[in-house]
C-alpha cells in the first residue's frame, strides 16, 4: 500500500465533476489528521488503511457521494451528528452533494480523531457477548444499500436473523461476479420485504 495510491486518483478523476472537490477535501483531510495514512482500493473504494485496519472509505456515485467510518458504529462524534442531522443509512456521512454539506473541518478532524483513537484501542478485536453479536455489514454492502432507500429501511429494521442470511450469503461469494450479482438479487428481495430463504418458507 501506498500513502498515496494512484488507483484513488483514477477513481476520482472518474467521479461525477460535483463529487471531485469533495473527495479530493476529505482524502486531504484525512491525510492531514492522519499522516501514517496508507490508500488502497478495496470493493472498487478509495480506503483509508490505519495500522493494518481500515479506519474510513470513500464512495461516489451519480447523485451523491459518502463518507464511511468502518467503526462508525462505536463513535460519539458521529452519535452527535446523528442527533441533529438526517441519518443517512449505514454511511457516516451518506448524501454529500456539495461542500456545503459537510461538516466543519474541525468536526471532520474531529471524527478522523476518534477512528484513530478506537483503533489503537483495539476496538477492532473487541467480541461482545454471543447474545449481542451483530454480524458487521460490509462496506460494499453498505454503499449498495444506501443507494437503495427501500431496501435500506427494511434492511435495518430486519432481525439479526434476517440481516445475518444475507450478509453471509454474500460474503461467501467465490469470486466479485458472483457477489455482485447476489448483491443485486439481495436487494431486489429485501426491498420486497422477503428473507434469503423465502422461496422455502412455507405458504
């Protein structure tokens, strides 16, 4: 990995015009909280690598473009935002259309901070007891539902049981064809309300 990696410049020279100063200002940012930062591309995503881990990602797509926290979960700061701004699915910061829409640089600082904070922590290798394990939506998933509102509501609002078939019926894919196209499945049927297994589900 590099600290600098060439493939993010790709990416984001690819990205819509509006989402360009946006992930140009935050991968900046990033660098600037976070010198010992390394850039790589996982799930066709700019990510930001801290000590090993992944401590954030960035995502474009036609609309909008989305900053992720990979322990978004465990931060306060973002706890905070939530309280007074629209959540945005499972992205920390999810509909970004223009500069405008982010946060201040020192709340931006401010999240990076914490992120780095709960990795030296080993927050990471934290196993909380088994009657309260979630299991961790990946990232690419993530962006995938937040693209779909549908899916993203019945999604969150599903049982752990629910959410967990899925997860692992996508992770288990074999090669990035065959996940991306369980992905696409995954959310047509979890739009329409049903479970993985639905079609065995008795009538």
């Amino acid at each position: 990995m590099e600290k600098y990696n060439i493939q993010v410049d790709e990416y984001i020279e690819k990205s819509p015009d509006f989402a360009q100063p946006i992930l140009n200002y935050l991968r900046d940012t990033v660098h600037e909280c976070c010198p010992e930062v390394e850039e790589a591309i996982k799930w066709k995503f700019p990510t930001f690598m801290y000590k090993g881990k992944i401590l954030c990602s960035v995502t474009s797509f036609k609309q909008y473009c989305s900053l992720g926290f990979w322990l978004h979960g465990e931060m306060n700061t973002l706890k905070e935002m939530e309280s007074t701004a629209e959540k945005s699915s499972m992205f920390s910061l999810g509909k970004l259309t223009k500069m405008e829409d982010l946060p201040s640089k020192v709340q931006l600082k401010k999240m990076i901070k914490e992120a780095m904070e709960l990795t030296d922590m080993g927050v990471t290798m934290k196993k909380a007891a088994p009657s309260k394990v979630e299991t961790k939506v990946p990232d690419y998933f993530q962006a995938a539902l937040n693209e779909n509102k549908k899916a993203s509501e019945v999604f969150e609002k599903g049982s752990p049981s629910f959410r967990k078939e899925y997860i692992n019926w996508i992770t288990e894919a074999k090669t990035e064809a065959t996940r991306n196209k369980r992905m696409e499945q995954a959310l047509e049927w979890i739009g329409e309300g049903k479970a993985r297994h639905w079609k065995y589900e008795k009538k």
